[in-house]
C-alpha cells in the first residue's frame, strides 16, 4: 500500500476510532498533555502496531498483552509525533465532524507551543 493509500485509509479509521486529547498534568500547574489515540480490542493490537512501525510515531499500549487487559491503545503523545500526524491530516482532512474536534485540537496545541515558547524565552531574559 502506497503512503497516500494508507493515509487516505487512515483519515477514514480515525473519523470513526479516533480521539483526540488534551488533559491536565496534575503534578504541575498550567501543564498540558496533547493526545492522539485510537483504543481496539486486543485482538486488533497487530493493527495498531502495524500503524505504529509504518507511520513511525507513537506507541501501543499495554506494552505486554495478558487476560487482564481487553483493549490495546495505539497512542500519539511526543510533540514530534504530533506534528507528523498534524501534517498528515492537514494533507487528507477528516470527513465527519471529528474534523471540527481535529481542528480544536490542533489550534490549542499550537497555542500552547507558543506559550511555551514564549515562558522559555522570558525565562532565559532573566537569567542572562
């Protein structure tokens, strides 16, 4: 399968399966976490690792399958990561109104890099 097959295959698994995220790390204020995942039955962990090794970006967890654990979690959480997968679905956008989530998401992950940045750069100013 050629890259543009699967990510146009891709674009259409996500609009059903996918989720993305923003939470709160609670050991420090004013701290987020972006997230992309898409969770299958344990049963479907091959698809996921094979989304894993070919896109070359995130992890499927739980790192070791057993009886306890019924689903497995293909997750999107480094920065780099994210910007790959921004830029794959900036170049074959979402067809149901999870496009309106992605687009939500992305603008405040945008955001929040730039805040970063910003915090980063004063940061370096006073100590200089």
């Amino acid at each position: 399968m050629s890259d543009f097959d699967l990510n146009e295959w891709l674009r259409g698994f996500v609009d059903g399966e996918g989720c993305f995220q923003i939470s709160v790390r609670n050991n420090r204020p004013f701290t987020f976490r972006f997230v992309f995942k898409i969770k299958l039955h344990k049963d479907d962990r091959p698809l996921l690792e094979y989304l894993t090794t070919r896109i070359k970006i995130g992890q499927v967890y739980p790192k070791n399958i057993d009886s306890e654990n019924v689903s497995s979690t293909w997750e999107v959480a480094k920065k780099t990561d994210l910007l790959r997968l921004i830029e794959i679905f900036d170049k074959h956008p979402l067809n149901t109104t999870k496009y309106l989530d992605y687009l939500l998401w992305r603008e405040a992950l945008f955001m929040y890099q730039e805040i970063e940045k910003v915090s980063v750069d004063k940061k370096n100013n006073y100590q200089s």
